[in-house]
C-alpha cells in the first residue's frame, strides 16, 4: 500500500533480484514498482498517480479494475476454472459465437491463442495450409510479435538481432504520406503508388509461391499509420487478383480502439484471416486469436489442423473476453471513442500544431493517435533519429519525464508521442492529459532548429 518503504523495497529487490524483462538489458533497469490500478489511472508505492494514456501495452482497453471483468473472472473461477481444447466449453464457445457475429461477412471461426504473436503465427500457418504456398508478404514500419516467424515479420528494429527465423518471408512498404517512399504529393498518388510498388513485389516474388500478405490494419507502435484512402481495397484486389491470403493483424486496434470493433471495418473491406488479442479482454487473462474464413475453415473440415495450445480457448480468459462484449454494449464504448475522437482530440491536436513548431504531424482515429515530433518542419527532420537511444533519444525522453512529472504516463516510440488511453476515459481526464502534453510539447519545441 502507499506509503509502505518495506513493501515497496522488496516488491523492487525480488523484481531486480529475480525477473527477467522483455526487450532489456537486465542491468540497465529500474522497473517502476506499481501499487494499485483503478479506471485510467495507477498510483506507484510513494502514492505518485498517474494517467495510463499507453493502456499499459495499448490492452487495457476497459481500464484497471473494471467491476464487470473482475467478476467474470471469479464467477468463471468459481465454476470451471481450466478445460482442455479438445472438449467443449460454454465460455469458449460462447466468445466464439460473438467474435464471429461481429465480425467480416464469411467468418466462419475462431481459433484462440494465448496472445497476439501466437494469432499470428497460426494465421500464417492456416494460410500456408490453405493455399499450399509458403511465402508470406509483411511490411516494413510493423510490429507482429516476438516468436520465430512473428518477429521475422515484424518490420522494426526489434527484428534486427534476431536474424531471419523464417526464411519465407519478404517486407515490402506500406503509404505513409508524410514519409513517402514514394515521392507522392497527395493521398490518392501515395495509395496508387503503394499498391504499384506492392503488385510488382508480388511479380518479382512470383504470385504462386505467396500464401498471404499480412498488414497491420492500422499500424500501431509503429506510428499510428491510417491507411490513405482506397488502400486496404486496392490490397484486397491484389490478394484476389493472385489467390493470396489477407490476413489483418487486428492486435493492437481491433476490440474499439478506432471506434469499430474491427479497424478493418471503417475500410469496408473483408480479409480472409483476422488476428487480435489485447483488447478482446483487455489482458485481465492472455488471450489472442484467428477468425477464420469460410473457405480456410473448409480446408481444415477432413483434414486436421496440425497445430494446437493446452490453453486455447482458456475459459477464464473466454469469460472475460463475453464480459468485453456485454460492458462494450452497456457502456457505448463504440460511439463514445468515436465521439472523443473526433469531437475532444482531433480539434485539440490541430490547436497543438498551430501553437508548436515540434509538431510536424498529427494522425489516428477515435482513441488512437500520434503526434510526429520534428526538429524542422521543412526538412521533417524527426526529434530524435530512428530507433535512437541513450544520449540520441534526450529530447524524446525529456519530453516524457515532462509528462510524467505532471501525472501522465504516455505512450512513445522514437520520435512520436502517441494517445492510447482505456477506452472508458472520461472527457475530463482526457482533457487533462491533452493539457499536459501541450505543457509537455513546449519541452520539445526548445529543440526545434528550423
Ligand atoms: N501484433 C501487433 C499489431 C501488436 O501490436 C502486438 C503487440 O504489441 C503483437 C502483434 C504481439 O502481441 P503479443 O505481445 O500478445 O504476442
């Protein structure tokens, strides 16, 4: 509890003594202990509070300790707490029943995993059975996971030092306007340029050894980068064109953080595979999966699917993800992402352009959105280099020890601030945090050379 210097020392010394941490050099960090997680905020030891505006990794969408989640758990807990996957559930396949009720016309399934790196990774291998192809297409400024051929797909520097797991996978570039690879000057070129870059990939690759091609609907950690307009289309026409798999990767933004329950639904497109994961429960319990088509469900009807969790479908993870769909309804989450969106954020970010010069871009949707920090508007020099750290990434971390000092926790990736908060934000917190940002981006435009 606050206050307790003993608690907080042991809870630091067997974390330091004792854990080992995602993506770190384990001499080099400092874990922040946590106490106590309530709605959009969490306090540490000393009873510091702050603003969660990353939900933890962009998963807590319902926020901490939401009545409805918590009681699903330990109603399903006190009930039938595990059950293997090859016997039938009531949760599991209630959860089943509704993911596929909300999603793409055709869906015919649902596979669970225990994550969103695992969804990816059996997407891949449903696809690969499917068509009988091997290549996979992924593009570069994306995050997939971190298992073998999830992190060969991942088009970050976190794939770097892990060398080429899967040796059939091949990136290309997706639109991203404000850093064109493509020279492009307005939306519509940089979506026909995209699309021409990617069919001449698929040629030169040679169609028939393509399985699928994987995007993220909306790139997440990697930008927040919206697809330009007739994009999503032009690469559904692509797969159909040469019998490749759509697979969206629906991890980070599926569950309503773009205000749809899937992005791909603001696209008005189909895919043939869709993974998620966070969102789906908020991770209260890990859980992740694959909606499946009709047709790639079709394939697995006399032949067995060769692959398989002790957990998939893990009914205190299931019971959680049917509360998800239950306190979505009861609460408006859709229509009040939408609607923060547009009518609170939006708005505000335009304002933080005007008034900062660090402010090279703004971009995203509902409760998602990123804010390109620059040190020249002309040039579009970012404020920090690509993939900086240590003395390289000051200035961006400046810029977060601003926001921390204030009481925000945001979300950062090189040189952009992005706004991910729970979905259940109320309007006046999220105007507090967008007022700490304006203070904070005032740290940032102290670097500005141009
Ligand atoms: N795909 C996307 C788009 C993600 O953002 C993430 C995680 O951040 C993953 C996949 C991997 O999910 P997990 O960490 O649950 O394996």
């Amino acid at each position: 509890s606050f206050g307790d210097a003993e608690a907080q020392a042991e809870v630091r010394d067997n974390d330091r003594q004792y854990v080992f941490h995602s993506w770190s050099a384990q001499g080099k960090i400092n874990p922040l202990p946590v106490a106590k997680g309530e709605g959009v905020r969490f306090w540490d030891y000393d009873g510091n509070e702050y603003l969660d505006f990353s939900s933890q990794l962009v998963n807590l969408n319902l926020g901490h300790q939401h009545p409805g989640l918590v009681k699903a758990i330990q109603d399903q807990a006190g009930r039938l707490a595990t059950i293997q996957p090859s016997m039938a559930n009531d949760a599991r396949g209630e959860l089943a029943k509704r993911i596929v009720e909300h999603s793409f016309e055709g869906a015919r399934s649902v596979f669970f995993t225990n994550g969103g790196a695992d969804a990816n990774e059996y997407a891949i291998r449903m696809a690969r059975h499917h068509t009988g192809r091997q290549k996979v297409l992924a593009r570069y400024r994306s995050y997939h996971g971190s298992t073998a051929t999830a992190i060969t797909m991942t088009g970050d520097p976190r794939r770097w030092t892990n060398g080429v797991i899967d040796a059939n996978i091949v990136h290309f570039f997706g639109p991203y306007q404000y850093r064109s690879e493509f020279y492009s000057e307005t939306p519509e070129q940089e979506t026909e340029r995209a699309l021409e870059h990617l069919e001449h990939t698929i040629q030169l690759e040679g169609p028939n050894t393509i399985a699928a091609i994987i995007l993220e609907t909306i790139t997440g950690t990697n930008g927040v980068l919206v697809p330009t307009p007739g994009y999503l289309a032009g690469v559904r026409e692509l797969c159909d064109k040469y019998g490749i798999m759509m697979i969206c990767d629906e991890v980070m933004v599926g569950f309503g953080r773009v205000g749809e329950w899937f992005a791909y639904q603001a696209f008005d497109i189909t895919p043939d595979l869709v993974t998620f994961a966070k969102g789906v429960n908020s991770g209260y319990v890990p859980l992740g999966g694959v909606v499946i088509s009709e047709a790639i469900h079709d394939t697995f009807v006399e032949r067995p699917f060769p692959g398989g969790l002790t957990y998939s479908g893990h009914p205190l993870a299931c019971a959680a993800g049917i509360a998800t769909f239950d306190i979505f309804e009861e609460e408006g989450i859709l229509e009040r992402v939408r609607d923060l969106g547009e009518r609170v954020i939006a708005p505000r970010l335009a304002e933080f352009a005007e008034k900062h010069p660090s402010v090279g871009e703004f971009r995203g949707r509902g409760l998602f959105w990123a804010l390109e920090l620059v040190l020249d508007r002309e040039t579009r020099e970012p404020l920090v280099p690509f993939n900086a750290a240590g003395d390289a990434a000051a200035p961006m971390n400046a810029v977060v020890a601003a926001c921390k000092d204030a009481g925000l926790s945001p979300f950062v990736h090189f040189n952009r601030l992005q706004i991910a908060p729970p979905l259940i934000v109320s309007e006046e917190d999220l105007v507090k945090a967008l007022d700490i940002m304006d203070e904070a981006l005032t740290v940032a435009d102290g670097y500005y050379t141009g």
